[in-house]
C-alpha cells in the first residue's frame, strides 16, 4: 500500500485545494477519482483500523491489570523492577519511564501515519494523534512504574517488527511488494505542525460552509415547491396588454384598408 500513498495523497491535496477554493465540480472530479484509485488498489482504511482496534482490548487488559495490582500490592513487584525502577508499584521518581514511553509513542504512531491510508477528512484525526503523546505525558508521570515497563517494551517491539519489515530481504522472504520508487510529481512538499493545523481548519471551514450552502438550498427547493409562484413578470399574463390591444386594432385596420383599395 506504502507504493500508491505518493498518488493517493496527490489526488486527495488536489481536493483539498478545490475544496477550499469552492469549486464543488473540481472537487466532486478529485473525490471520484480518489474513490476509484482506492478501488483499483484494494485500498481500504477500515481494513488498517482493524488490526489496531483488535489490539486494544489486549492493552487495556494489560494495562488495568498490571495498575491494580501494582496497587493491591503485590509484593514481588516491590522489587521485581530494573535499574534506577525497581519498585513496580509506585511511578518512576526520575521520570525517565514516562518521558521513553511518549517518545516511543510519537514514533510508533508516526511510523503509523506516514504508512497508513491517509484520508483528506482525517487531518485533524492525525494531528491529534502526533499531539496525544505531549498531552499523555503529565498523566503518565502519575502512572506504576509496571504499566510503564509494560508500555516501554510494547512500542520497542512494535518499532523492531516495523524495521525488520522494512529490509528488503525479509520482504523477499514474506513474499511483501518492494519499494518502488516515487514519481517526483507526486512527492508533496513536508508541511510543519502547526502549518498541517491550519490547513486542516481552513479545510474543516471550507467543509462546514459547502454543507451550509448545501443546506440553503435544500431549504430554498423545499420553499419554492410549497409556497406561492414568486412573480417574474412586469404584467398579469392572464389579462390582455393594452399595447397588444392596440397593435391587433391597428393590424385588422391595416387589412381592412387593404380589401378597400383591391376593390
């Protein structure tokens, strides 16, 4: 899938553009497209959700079971811990648990970003994700120093599996497609942080005004077809104009005075 994102994200910035700049007819032609391309290459994004989603009722399990008996205590664990952590029980008092944790963290869902199918509606979702391990960090200071191991060793392993996939003779062996080189007019220039941000706003704006406009005229349809026939006319059509009048008269004297002259 990592060999058509190139393509894919430059159909999905061409919506985008089209989107903030109003023009729905672009921007329905980009959403076909992007639809057929995801088609054509069994590119699904709820397939790669699955895979995570079935992971997190394990981590939960792990999690609340390692806090609850950290908290019961059990005694083992007051000295089952490592280095400068040896008492699994209570939070890291250096903070170093935490701060590998979230960093960790951020690049696992990095990795996780820049692989995964990237949707022109999920921007904020992703920012959101890069931004989770800051947000996370001041309650994982509070958190045992079990859970944390337990985390530590989960984004280790998950970064390990990641870069051995990545090597091109495992890739040969598992029968995975290779690399394949990207088209230099579909490379996307890297965007900052908090540019990514703002443009996920406009984007956002521009989607909520397209409804709105869309809704407007939903409800212009609905009123044109209940209410009163607006008039578009400078004179009552069902009476006879006094110029019409006037020019038939002078029409009929016309051919009277034309029959006259003949005889």
């Amino acid at each position: 899938m990592s060999n058509h994102m190139p393509q894919l994200q430059f159909l999905q910035a061409r919506f985008g553009e089209a989107r903030r700049s109003g023009n729905t007819m672009e921007a329905s032609r980009f959403a076909q497209e992007i639809v057929m391309f995801m088609k054509d290459h069994n590119i699904s994004p709820i397939k790669n959700a699955l895979l995570p989603m079935a992971q997190a009722p394990v981590f939960i399990s792990f999690f609340l079971g390692l806090r609850a008996m950290a908290k019961a205590p059990v005694e083992s664990m007051k000295e089952g811990g490592l280095w400068w952590a040896t008492d699994l029980t209570i939070p890291d008092p250096y903070y170093i648990l935490p701060v590998i944790s979230c960093s960790t963290l951020y690049i696992v869902l990095k990795i996780g970003a820049e692989s995964g199918v990237k949707l022109e509606n999920m921007k904020m979702a992703r920012y959101f994700l890069q931004a989770l391990p800051v947000v996370a960090l001041p309650f994982c200071i509070n958190f045992p120093a079990a859970v944390l191991y337990y985390w530590v060793t989960t984004n280790f392993c998950t970064l390990a599996i990641v870069s051995i996939l990545r090597l091109p003779p495992v890739r040969q062996y598992l029968n995975l497609p290779q690399q394949q080189a990207v088209d230099p007019k579909f490379i996307m220039p890297k965007k900052s942080f908090v540019g990514g941000m703002k443009e996920a706003w406009e984007d956002q704006k521009a989607l909520s005004a397209a409804e709105d406009r869309r809704r407007m005229d939903e409800i212009r349809f609905q009123k044109a077809g209940t209410g009163p026939i607006p008039r578009t006319y400078s004179y009552d059509p069902t009476k006879v104009k006094p110029s019409n009048v006037a020019a038939a008269a002078n029409k009929s004297r016309q051919s009277m005075s034309a029959k006259e002259h003949k005889t």
